[in-house]
C-alpha cells in the first residue's frame, strides 16, 4: 500500500506544503492553480499530519535556476536539519525544474528519511524503485521546459524572419499591429528628420550634437510607460537614432545577445551586441523611415568612419594637419602617426612610428608636415577651383536653410508649449473653485505652462533678432571664388572644414622617403581611382630645390 511509506516517525515531524507559479502573469492570471496548490493541506492532513507548513515565498518566480529562490532554500535547510516529514507539492515539478536543485533536494530527503508527496502518489527517497522513478521525472521535468523553452523561441525567430515581429517601437514610431508606423505628432518627426540632416551635414554625431546644443533644441526620448517626452539632446541618443535600421525603413531583430553568469551577488545578466553579419533579421524597405535606406546605410558609414581604427580615417579635428589619419607608411603600410611641436604646438610631423609603440621595432620614417600639407593643398585647389562658383553658391544657400531649421523648431516647439497651456487652462476652467485642493494644483500646472510659453518665444525672438547673414551677389561669388586660394588660407576657416574638404576628393595618401635623393615622394590615391605622385625635398636639403609637379601616371607599386 502507498500508506505503507508514511511511518509514525515522519507524522512526528512536521510536513512543509510548497506553492509556487513561474511567473507573475501566472500568480494574477492563474487564480485556479493557486488554489489547487493550496488545497494539497487537505491530502497533507488525510495522511495523519497535524503540523503543516505553508511556504509560497517563491509565487512569481521560475524553477529553471536562473534566479535565487529564497522558499525553495529555506525548505531544504528545514529538510536538512531533520525537521521535516514530508515536502508536498502538487506536481513534483513544482519544486525544481533543474537537475541541480532536483538531486540535492532528493539526496537530502534520502538522507534524513523525508518523503515527497505529489497528488498522485507519495515517494521515498530511500527505495530504491521510488529513487529511480523520482530521477526520470526530474530529468523530463527539466527536458519539458527545455523543450517548451526551443519551441517558443523557433516561433518567435520564424516569425521575426518574416518581419511581423514588433516587441517594442523607438521614438518616432508606433506599433501598429505586425508593423512600425510613424509617429502622427509632426514635431517629433521634424525633430528626427533634422538629426539625419545635421548628422550628414556636419560629419559626425558629435558636432550634430554641438549644433542641437548651441540653439537649445530638444530631442524626444521614449520613456518606459511608452509616453514620449522632450529632454536635453545627448551623444547616445543621437547614436540610437542614426544607428538603428528602422528610421530607414528596415525591419531589424536579433541585435543583441544575453549571456547569463554567476557572481558573488547571484545571477548577472550581460547584453553584448552582434555585429551586423550575427544578426537574425535584416529586411530593408518594410515600413515607412524617416530617410530612405541607401542614405541611412550611407549616413551610418559616415559615422562608423569617424572612429580613428586602421581601416578608418577617424572624425576631422581641430588641429591645422590635414592629413591626419590620411597618410600611410609604404614600407609597413602602417599609418602615420601625428604630433606637433614648436612654440604654440602649431607645426605638425608625421612619423612612422607604430612598430617601436606596439613591438619595439624600428622607426620606418618620419619627416616634418609643412611642406608635405603645402603640396597637398596646391594639388587640392588646382582640381577644387573650377567647382569653387558653384560651392560657393551652395554654401550660400546651406546658410539660409540653416536658419530656417532652427526658426521651424522653435516654431514647433512653440506651437506644442502653446497647446500644453491651452490644454492647462481647459483643466483649471473645468474645476470647481470651491475645490482649492484641486484648483490651486491645476493653476499651478496652468502658470508652469505659461512660464514654458514664455521660455521659447524668447529663444524664437532672439533667434529672429540676430543678424542674418547677409545675401551676397553671383558677381561677388564670383570674385570669391577667384581668389579661393584667400578663404582657404583665411585664419577664420575652420581646420575641420578644410580637412572634410581633403576626405572628400583624397582617398589616401601614401609616403615614402627616397634616400638617395633626399626626397619625400607622396603618392596621392584620389577618389575614383586616379593616382599621382608628389615629390618634395626633405627638410634640411637643397633649399632651392622646388617641389616637382603633380604627376598623372598611374601608380603601379601600391596594391
């Protein structure tokens, strides 16, 4: 008989009941396992037990082992210390759904003489048939979950390789069924939209980020709840927006990986993120983005460019060197290092010098970039010159529009600061006065509104009152660009401008030194494969020995 395994010694002891559901979906959604759970104290009392213990610290909680259960410890520390008569539960399953906490919880009731009690059937460790039975269960305890665990993921990833998997939407979407939609309010799309323009106006997200800085213009930002809300622009914002494929219309999933390990603390969760190759999902053209895919893809480049690695030129910086992060050794094919030296840290040196900084090898070369920036910019503005009236009717024009994106966010911003009071006002009108309670709050939010109204049509004031650039005639453009070899030495021409200038027509500039002439040759590879050879007498050589024209022939000995 099943009887037969309870003996008066463990009806002496007290029987622990243990209640437990994986989740806290479960626990609210799940009334009727609960209570079938807590209704095991009456087989529990049908068996002779007098002292029943309820523990159900553990409601809300997985069996699986990844996180702590402080009832399940507390169950086996009482079965160790001899206490217990019997564990129940209504499924067995219900106490671990791994092999860790399955065994130590069998071997210590074999071992002080506590049986299992189930709603089926009551088991003792100490037999051996019943051992055996209790191991096989726990092993399809835990291959179940395993099971149901591979099920549920193949479904989601099939689904997400159709595109119709949308766990959550960025700022500047909503989740419309399978699929992103826009966001209706046009001042977050505005918002966005100017990001990418900024961003592939100035190069990088940096200086996007200076500009948003420098005429206060907010950004949105998703918040938890799902409610978006305008804040102070930050680096990892702008990042988010200009690296995420779905502001290009693409459907994206599988960017991540999480990797589970253990700590003094408990359990620690990291997420690492995939390169683009280790992605699940890649669709383009899914969806409706705030700037198409190609120049998404091509803004993205931009960006991932500016980081200073050995495949990348890096950001253009403040420093007067224009080729930094250009020039490359053709003896190693490492690049060039820059520093700079005199006085006021004005005069730059490119030298060769990884080999000695990473192995301690020796030097390749190393020569002073004056000359070498001087030639590079004679070669620069014989191709830019023709080119100079239209660029400078089109730097002309890029000043206006300037303006007139700071003037629409502001008038944006203006418009919903308006609202906000609006929607202010209409609250503390519907309130009953004698309520002061509740009307001197609404009047509160009603004057903070007000004071925000105030805030941005000062900023769109200012930003009207100051004084526009002044519109300059095609003669006068003309003449300009005549003498561009003026502006491009002018002391207000910013260095960043000048060496964005060089990144676009220069692809890479390769040097090396010919001893037996004491020559710095330069070869130059432009972009759209054409190449040409500079050659320069090293400082310190025949003074007036002038640099040789820009060659056209192809160059035959860099691969």
């Amino acid at each position: 008989m099943i009887s037969d395994k309870v003996r008066p010694h463990h009806l002496e002891r007290k029987a622990i009941l243990y209640v437990r559901q994986s989740s806290a979906h479960q626990v609210l959604h799940n009334r009727e396992s609960s209570a079938l759970q807590y209704a095991m104290r009456d087989r529990l009392t049908a068996l002779g037990w007098s002292e029943i213990e309820v523990i159900d610290d553990d409601l809300g909680r997985s069996a699986a082992g990844g996180v702590q259960r402080a009832g399940f410890e507390r169950m086996v520390a009482e079965v160790c210390l001899g206490k217990v008569g019997a564990v129940c539960a209504r499924e067995v399953s219900r106490f671990a759904r791994n092999s860790r906490d399955w065994q130590q919880l069998i071997e210590m009731c074999r071992v002080v003489d506590t049986v299992l009690v189930d709603q089926e059937t009551i088991y003792a460790p100490r037999h051996g048939n019943d051992r055996l039975l209790l191991g096989l269960k726990g092993s399809l305890n835990e291959y179940e979950l395993d099971l149901l665990r591979q099920r549920s993921l193949s479904a989601r990833h099939e689904k997400a390789r159709r595109g119709e998997l949308v766990v959550a939407a960025p700022v500047g979407f909503v989740k419309a069924g399978d699929r992103y939609e826009k966001d209706p309010d046009r001042r977050v799309q505005e918002a966005i939209k100017l990001v990418f323009d900024k961003v592939e106006e100035l190069g990088s997200a940096r200086q996007a980020l200076c500009w948003l800085h420098e005429y206060n213009l907010d950004l949105p930002v998703k918040q938890s709840n799902g409610d978006t809300t305008w804040r102070r622009p930050s680096y990892s914002a702008i990042h988010r927006i200009i690296e995420n494929p779905v502001y290009g219309g693409a459907y994206a999933y599988g960017k991540t990986a999480v990797a589970a390990g253990y700590t003094a603390e408990g359990v620690s969760v990291k997420v690492r993120r995939k390169t683009r190759n280790e992605w699940l999902t890649l669709k383009p053209n899914t969806h409706e983005g705030y700037v198409s895919w190609e120049r998404f893809e091509a803004i993205r480049t931009m960006v991932s460019s500016n980081v200073p690695t050995g495949r990348h030129h890096g950001a253009p910086k403040h420093g007067d060197a224009l080729l930094a992060g250009l020039i490359r050794c053709k003896r190693c094919g490492r690049k060039l290092t820059l520093r700079y030296s005199g006085m006021k840290h004005h005069i730059p040196r490119y030298s060769c010098s990884r080999a000695w900084m990473d192995n301690g090898g020796p030097h390749c070369i190393a020569f002073g970039g004056l000359r070498v920036d001087d030639a590079i910019e004679e070669a620069l503005l014989g191709v830019v010159g023709p080119g100079a009236i239209a660029a400078a009717t089109a730097a002309a024009k890029e000043a206006g529009e300037r303006r007139d994106q700071v003037r629409d966010a502001l008038s944006r911003d203006l418009e919903a600061a308006r609202y906000a009071a609006d929607r202010a006002f209409r609250q503390y009108d519907a309130a009953d006065p004698t309520n002061r309670l509740v009307a001197s709050e609404l009047e509160a939010r009603w004057n903070r509104a007000l004071v925000h109204v105030a805030e941005v049509e000062g900023k769109l004031a200012a930003h009207n009152a100051s004084t526009p650039a002044p519109g300059v005639a095609p003669a006068s453009l003309g003449v300009l660009a005549s003498n561009l070899r003026t502006v491009w030495s002018a002391p207000t021409t910013d260095a960043r401008v000048k060496k964005r200038i060089v990144r676009t027509l220069i692809h890479e500039v390769v040097a090396n030194i010919d001893d037996a002439a004491s020559e710095i040759v330069l070869i130059v590879h432009w972009v759209g494969g054409a190449h040409s050879e500079l050659r320069l007498p090293k400082p310190g050589a025949d003074s007036a020995t002038a640099p040789l024209p820009i060659s056209s022939k192809p160059c035959v000995s860099w691969c």
